[in-house]
C-alpha cells in the first residue's frame, strides 16, 4: 500500500516516495516529520524516484505509477534514477525512469543529491 505525505501540511502537494537505493537515505531524511495522509480524489500528486532502478523493480514502479488516478508529477532523485548512475552498464540496472517510459518532469542530479534539494524541487512543483 501507498503511503502519501502531506508535503507541506496544506493539502497542496501530496508526495510518494519510492525508495529504492542509497538515495532512499536523503529523500527519507528529507520527508522526515512529514505526515502520512489519504490524498482527495483531486489532489495534486508527485511520486519521487530515489535511486537505482533495477529490471526487476520496473514492472512495480510502473504499475505504481499506473494505479494511479491521475498523471503525478515525477521526480527522478539522483543520478541512478536519472540515468542509471553508476551502474548504467549493468545488465541489471535500467537507463533511468525515463527508460520504463515513464515521463521525468524533474530531474535532481546528484550521488545522492542532498535532501534540501528534493523539498526545493517539490517547492517549485508546487508552485508550477
């Protein structure tokens, strides 16, 4: 099950986490306080991607994404997420979410990026 975080605490931006590799330890260091909240038929929606994206995590990150109710914003946080990183060449790894055919709208570069650089990402998605 989905756990969404009110973000900012004003029902403005509800924010998923997919936490997936050593990037998982800034952006959870970044939702930290954050309340878990059921977001309302119409809110806004953002799904972070933090770290490496492996073969055999797509299919459940896709259909994440998929089950859905409405088109997130998307997130990729950090290198591995972005392009791969590192491991780009490994027959394991996937090039980046783009790569699932996911649409990126932000990219956070960084190995890891640090986690004040996801909230002012999702500062300017929610006020986009």
């Amino acid at each position: 099950m989905a756990h969404f975080l009110d973000w900012f605490g004003d029902a403005s931006l509800y924010v998923l986490d997919v936490p997936l590799a050593c990037c998982a330890l800034e952006s959870q260091e970044a939702a930290a306080g954050r309340q878990v909240a059921e977001p309302p038929p119409d809110a806004r929606l953002a799904v972070v991607l933090s770290g490496t994206l492996t073969e055999a995590v797509a299919p459940v990150v896709r259909g994440i994404i998929d089950s859905l109710p409405t088109r997130p914003v998307v997130l990729a946080f950090g290198t591995c997420a972005a392009t791969g990183g590192p491991y780009w060449d490994s027959y394991s790894v996937v090039k980046g979410a783009e790569a699932l055919g996911v649409q990126v709208d932000q990219f956070i570069a960084g190995c890891p990026p640090p986690p004040e650089a996801l909230t002012r990402a999702l500062e300017e998605v929610r006020h986009g």
